[in-house]
C-alpha cells in the first residue's frame, strides 16, 4: 500500500515518475532469492524514456543475460544470491507477505504518531496528573459514582489539585480523567495490536532473524515507554520543593518520553520503508554518485532536527513557552539576561526558562537555515527525482514546522497550536526518515547491476 502510495506520490511529480516494485516468485521465494523489479519513466517535453532494470537473485542461479524489455532501455542484471551484501529483503515469504508485514509496521507507526498527539493534548489539558497510580495491564475506569469519588479523592491529595485545581467540580475531573485514561489504553492497544500480528507474522515464517531482532528491540522500547510514562507522571505527583512552585512532571523525564516516543516512531518507520523498499531508488549510477553526495549534507542536518525536536521537548517540560511570547526578540531584549543565572552552568540549558528557549529558537533557526542550505546545494547534484521532490518537501515542511512554533508561542501555546506543532515535529522527522532512506546506499549486487545498465540509441532521445 505504501509502495502504491509512494509510487503515486512520485508520479505526481512533472518531468518524471518513478514506479518501483518488489516481486517474487511465490513458492520459489525464500531467504536467499529475491526478485526486485525497478521501472523508471522519464518524460521531457521533447521525448520520453524509460529505464527498467531488473534483479535476479535465485539460490543456484548465475544466468547473467541481459534480456530485452519492452522499454527503449532495458537492462537486466543478475546477481547470485550468495554474494555477501546480496539481497536486503527483510521477508521471506513473498511480495503478499511483504504488502502484510509492511501495513502492520506502518499500521504501528501510525499509531505510535497519534499515540504522540495524544500524549500532547493530555499535557496541554493539563489532564496528566489525574490518574494517581498506575498498574502495567492496566485497569477499568471508574463504572459508578462511587468510584468516581474514590478516584477523586485520591486526585484530592496530590500537589496538582492542592495548588492548581483547588475546588474542581467532578465533572471536570471526569474530563482530566477520561484523557489520560485514553492515552494509556491507547498505548496498550497499540502493545497488543502490535504483539499479534508479529507471533503470527513469526508462526508463519515470514520474517527473516535480522527483521525478528528488530522489531522484538522496538517491541522492548514499547513496553519500557509505559514505564518511563509512569515514572514520569509519578515526578509531577511529589510535592515541590518550593511552596511558590506550581507541581509538574520532571523536565528530564518529560524529555526521556518524548524522545523515546520518537525514537520507536523513527525505527518503525525505517524498518517499514526497509519491508517495502529492500533497495533505494536507483536508475543510474551517477543518480547514486548524486545521493552519496548529498548524505554527507543530510545526515548532519537529521542530527540537528534531532536535537531540536529534543530541545522542544525541554521548552515542554518546563512550561517555556508561557514566557517570553515575543519574536524574534525575547521580550525587548535578544538575548535574556539572566541565561546563566543557575549552576552549575550546564543546568541552564535544561532548566532555565529563558535559555531553554532560547536553545530552542536558535536550534529551530539553524534547522531552517541548513534545510535551505541543503536544498541550495541540492540544485547542483544529478539526482533521482523523488530525492529532489522530497527535498522541497521537507525544507516547506521545516518552514511551515518554525511558522507553527512562533504561532504557538505569540498565542500562548493554545491546545490547537501546541498539538500542531508537535505533530509537525513528526511530520519533520517522517521526511527526515523518507529521505534518509531513499538516499542510502544501495546493496553491492544492485552497484554492481547499474555498472552494467547500457543505454541504446533509442534511448538516449536523439
Ligand atoms: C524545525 C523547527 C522546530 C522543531 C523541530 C520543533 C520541535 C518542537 C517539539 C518536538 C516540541 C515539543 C512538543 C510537545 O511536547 O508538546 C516543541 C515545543 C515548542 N516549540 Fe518548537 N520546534 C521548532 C521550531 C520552533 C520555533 C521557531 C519556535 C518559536 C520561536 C518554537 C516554539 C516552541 C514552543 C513554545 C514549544 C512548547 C509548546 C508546548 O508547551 O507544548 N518551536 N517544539
């Protein structure tokens, strides 16, 4: 679905679509035979070419001719399957098994991002405080009154309602309630429609070890995100140390959710693209000379976005963006007095409101600014078209992600914005992912078969 997705995407774009798809041959498909097909259609105002190549790799077989295809270029390439790099297929039991494993994986990526927009509502609702312990399978809501008020006036003790909520009506409790009572369910949901899929993905031999380890380490992180969530809830339920302060969760544990949240969307999301697309786009090799080239650029700028989404976190954890609502200055300075006013000094930067935002913007400045760069230098490099495509796309996406940040700060960090922002993030880190993969090196048997692509004369235009 997603290849169809992708290759629909790709063909939107003018001057050239890119149809890619990854067949087998049923029975015969196993661990060590793989069938990747590549179709590439390119079209200029003059004339219209198309490349195929194809890839071979079968248990015992070296048949290496070229045969012909129906297109003005053809090229075949085949390659044993015994060669070290060979394929990067991740399936073992054909392209219908591929297209069920590769929905279950999006499938979960998915939810883990509405996981994420949730987890964001519950804290802008300020609604994250309300639910007083927590049992690792979870438990029923209050079904009566009754319960209602036991639950109640557990919430009654806590520094939250003390300090912030003080003479709270049930019914807005209830509101508080039902919100982190969805964000944990949501969660398990996600456990176990995570957990079933993959025994029966295992049961019936569809996955290769490599695959297996994978997703069973993604599986672990999802599990322990449960616990880092309490752990975290559990920071904002002890009293402060200052009676001036108002409760709330840790910043450091705040940050640790939120990134790991972000780190089991980022593997899912890899290892999906890895399901669908065992190999990176590739025509030509002067298309994987371009995408070599630009990784050097790419993966310093993902590092950066990275470390934004992190700092963003920070700005979360310590309620940041209710100061300073300015831009660009920091109220009428630009750069707040007292950034180093705690010590030690590196507390500063995970703790001090104004240099915590100030980290934030400078970070979100450099994104922006490399991002452009990254599509300036981009305009000089022979690349493959869907690299190109997703390079505008992800410098509009980092564009619109700083117009969402200083929309949420001017507004006070309003829900609508607030969320928006954060699923922005997301989106960043989705393309970031996309372009990442799609510019990777392609497997040595695939270099190899582009070494020997010839183009006819028919071909070339002329
Ligand atoms: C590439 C650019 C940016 C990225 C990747 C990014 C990412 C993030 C992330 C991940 C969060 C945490 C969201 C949450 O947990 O609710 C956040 C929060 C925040 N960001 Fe950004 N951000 C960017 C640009 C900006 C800019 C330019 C500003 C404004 C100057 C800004 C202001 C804020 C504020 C005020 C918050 C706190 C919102 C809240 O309390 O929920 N961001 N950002």
């Amino acid at each position: 679905m997603f290849q169809s997705k992708l290759a629909s995407f790709l063909r939107r774009n003018k001057t050239l679509g890119l149809y890619s798809q990854i067949r087998d041959s049923s029975s015969r498909f196993s661990n060590e035979s793989s069938f990747i097909s590549s179709r590439l259609f390119s079209k200029s105002s003059t004339s219209f070419y198309t490349w195929r190549s194809t890839l071979y790799a079968y248990r015992s077989l070296n048949k290496g001719f070229p045969s012909r295809s129906s297109r003005n270029i053809s090229t075949t390439a085949t390659i044993s399957s015994s060669s070290k790099e060979g394929s990067k297929m991740l399936i073992t039991a054909g392209s219908h098994a591929q297209k069920l494993v590769g929905i279950w994986i999006f499938g979960s990526a998915a939810w883990v991002f509405s996981m994420v927009v949730l987890g964001g509502i519950t804290r802008l609702t300020r609604s994250g405080l309300s639910m007083t312990d927590w049992k690792f399978t979870g438990s029923l809501p209050p079904l009566s009154e009754e319960q209602w008020l036991v639950e109640f006036d557990k919430y009654k003790q806590s520094p939250e309602y003390k300090r912030v909520n003080k003479g709270m009506t049930i019914e807005d409790f209830k509101f508080i309630y039902w919100m982190e009572y969805a964000h944990r369910m949501w969660g398990r949901g996600l456990g176990i429609m995570f957990a079933l899929p993959f025994s029966y993905f295992l049961r019936k031999g569809y996955i290769t070890v490599r695959l297996g380890v994978r997703l069973s380490a993604l599986f672990a992180l999802g599990a322990g995100q449960g616990l880092i969530g309490w752990w975290m809830v559990k920071s904002g339920l002890e009293e402060p140390e200052s009676e001036y302060v108002q409760p709330r969760v840790s910043p450091y544990r705040l940050s640790a959710h939120l990134t790991s949240a972000f780190a089991i969307y980022c593997g899912l999301l890899w290892t999906g693209l890895s399901v669908v697309m065992p190999e990176p786009p590739a025509g030509s090799m002067a298309w994987v000379r371009g995408a070599a080239k630009l990784q050097r650029l790419v993966l310093p700028i993902s590092v950066l976005v990275g470390i934004t989404a992190v700092s963003g976190a920070f700005v979360a954890g310590n309620d940041a963006g209710h100061a300073f609502n300015t831009f660009p200055k920091m109220g009428d300075t630009w750069i707040p007095d007292d950034i180093f006013s705690m010590k030690p000094l590196i507390r500063n930067f995970f703790e001090n409101t104004p240099t915590v935002q100030l980290d934030h913007r400078i970070l979100a400045s450099a994104t922006l600014l490399s991002m452009g760069g990254l599509w300036w230098a981009s305009r000089k490099l022979d690349l493959h078209p869907a690299i190109r495509s997703l390079i505008g796309s992800t410098m509009g996406m980092a564009a619109l992600q700083v117009t969402l940040g200083i929309s949420t700060l001017l507004s006070y960090v309003p829900v609508s914005l607030g969320s928006a922002h954060q699923a922005g993030a997301l989106t960043l880190l989705t393309l970031m992912i996309l372009l990442n993969h799609t510019i990777r090196r392609p497997s040595s048997t695939l270099l190899k078969s582009l070494g020997s692509v010839v183009r006819t004369p028919a071909a070339s235009g002329s």
